[in-house]
C-alpha cells in the first residue's frame, strides 16, 4: 500500500525544512506518510494544488508567495485563517471541499508559552511590522489577552489597517498602530516580524524598548544569530529567541491538524538546531 502524500508548495522551495521536519515526525510517531517540496510555478499555484489532490494528495504546507494565493483558493477556512488573510495549511474534507487553516500564529504562541516559558497574558508587546507575517499571528497573541499590543511599521497607514482589523477581537487588549522610533518605554516582549533581517538590516526602533527583563523574539532563523538579535544583545537584552521553535510548533499542529496526533516537538527543534 502506497503512504499518505504530503508536501510544502512555494517558490523557491529547495531550502525549505519541512520535508525533514515532517519525515521526524512522521518517524517519531509511526505513522506512514511521505512529506516532499514542490516548487509551484508562480503563475500557476492553483493549478499545482489541484493536481496534487487529484493524484491523491492529502495534505499541503504553503510558504512564501503562495500563502494569500491559498488562502483565496479554499472552499472554506478555520476562523483563524480568515483572520489571517493567508493559509499555510490545506486539506480536503470528507466531501472533498478545500479546507485552509493557519498554524502559524499557533506555532509562535507555543513555542513563546511551551517551550519558553514566557506567558503573554497582562503582558505589553511591542509588535515591529504589519506584513503578511505579523497578520498571520495576531489573532492567536490575542487570545493570549495581553494588556497591550503596539504595532510599529516603517509604513505606519499598515499597522493602523491591522488595529482596525484586529479590534473586533481584541477584547480588553489595547491594540495601538506607530512608527519604529515613536515606542521609547521598555516593554515585556518584542516580537520581530518585520522581514529586514532577510536584507541585514534593522527597524530602527529606540534601544529604550528594551528593558531588563524584556524578552526579544525574531520570527525569522538562521544558523547565525539573526540581525536583530544581536542588536538586542549589544543593547543588553538577555533572553533572545528565534524563530526555530516557532517553525517546528507550526509543522507540529499542520501534522496534528492531519493525522490526529501531535508529535514531541522538543527533540526536533533540538535536531535542527544542531544541523
Ligand atoms: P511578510 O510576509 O514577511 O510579512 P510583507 O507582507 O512584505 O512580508 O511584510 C514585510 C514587513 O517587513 C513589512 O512590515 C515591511 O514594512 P513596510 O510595511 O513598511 O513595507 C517590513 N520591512 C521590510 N523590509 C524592511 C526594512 N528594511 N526595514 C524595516 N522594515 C522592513
């Protein structure tokens, strides 16, 4: 008997680690599957997606440009996806109709809550970014109810389209929108979902944001510590993550959301660490 097929659709795909993040999974947990990269051409996502259902498919990871792409594609979508604005999980249900979930604002929750030990609830965070990525995750922070976010953006009209958005559930949350240099109180948390580091470059925010508890979180990885990080390190910040872990978490609850079962993600995160 042939294994469930799974598989990550972006473009470029090569570099991307959920094969093997999946394949340990998947060997962690016992279940039969195979988990592979397609690189979807960028003129024709739907037409990849579509035909890897029609060979039997039973479930897609979606990453970078498709995400928005996917998350129009679906017949319907988890509330945390339609909040989202973009999926990066996709299954069929029982009458074949596309499913999109969002796993990532999750991930980044878990890994901050789980793995860390850094509870958001009553805390202030101080969000840098209002892309696709920080609108991803929002909703999930949210439900976290912490006593504020501020969302600061080189394109200040961005975070204040994300307030508006994010209102309706923000509950007792206070949800403000500014530029990078106006925050200059140190805050609990400072998530980093702008994608400068990609360029080497920095959001130029005030090294006040960062106090002496303040804990510093890029959602962005690399082998070496990410750009932002180690700015944070030279303004004294002590506790300073990664986005490794919430990688590993956002697989976690994909394959949970697919086979029913959630795998321990504490040694994976360990085996990509030491790659
Ligand atoms: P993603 O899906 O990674 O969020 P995106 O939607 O293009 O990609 O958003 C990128 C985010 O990083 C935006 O908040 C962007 O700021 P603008 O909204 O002003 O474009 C931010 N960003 C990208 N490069 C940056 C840089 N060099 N300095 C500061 N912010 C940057």
């Amino acid at each position: 008997m042939n294994n469930d097929l799974y598989a990550v659709v972006g473009n470029p795909i090569s570099h991307s680690k959920s094969p093997r993040i999946h394949s340990l999974f998947a060997s962690q947990t016992g279940e039969q599957l195979e988990y592979t990269a397609i690189q979807a051409p960028e003129n024709d996502f739907a037409g990849t997606v579509t035909g890897f259902f029609q060979r039997g498919g039973k479930g897609l990871n979606v990453t970078v440009p498709f995400k928005e792409q996917a998350w129009k594609l679906a017949d319907r979508r988890t509330e945390r996806a339609q909040l989202a604005g973009a999926a990066n999980t996709l299954y069929q249900d029982s009458e074949g109709l596309l499913i999109a979930d969002n796993t990532d604002g999750k991930g980044l929750v878990t890994d901050l809550t789980a793995n860390h030990g850094i509870g958001l609830t009553g805390r202030r965070i101080l969000v840098l970014g209002a892309g696709g990525a920080v609108r991803g995750v929002l909703g999930p922070v949210l439900a976290e109810k912490p006593a504020a976010i501020v969302i600061a953006n080189r394109t200040v009209a961005k975070a204040e389209a994300l307030v508006t958005l994010f209102e309706p559930v923000a509950g007792q949350t206070r949800l403000e929108a500014c530029g990078f240099e106006q925050p200059t109180e140190p805050f609990d948390l400072i998530i980093n979902g702008t994608s400068a580091s990609l360029q080497h470059d920095l959001p130029p925010v005030s090294a006040n944001v960062i106090g002496a508890d303040t804990v510093i979180y890029d959602m962005m990885y690399s082998l070496q510590t990410t750009t932002f990080n180690q700015w944070a390190l030279d303004q004294g910040a002590t506790r300073v993550f990664d986005g490794l872990g919430m990688l590993v978490e956002q697989a976690a609850e994909s394959f949970r959301l697919w086979r029913g079962i959630r795998p321990e993600t504490r040694p994976v995160i360990d085996e990509l660490r030491n790659d």
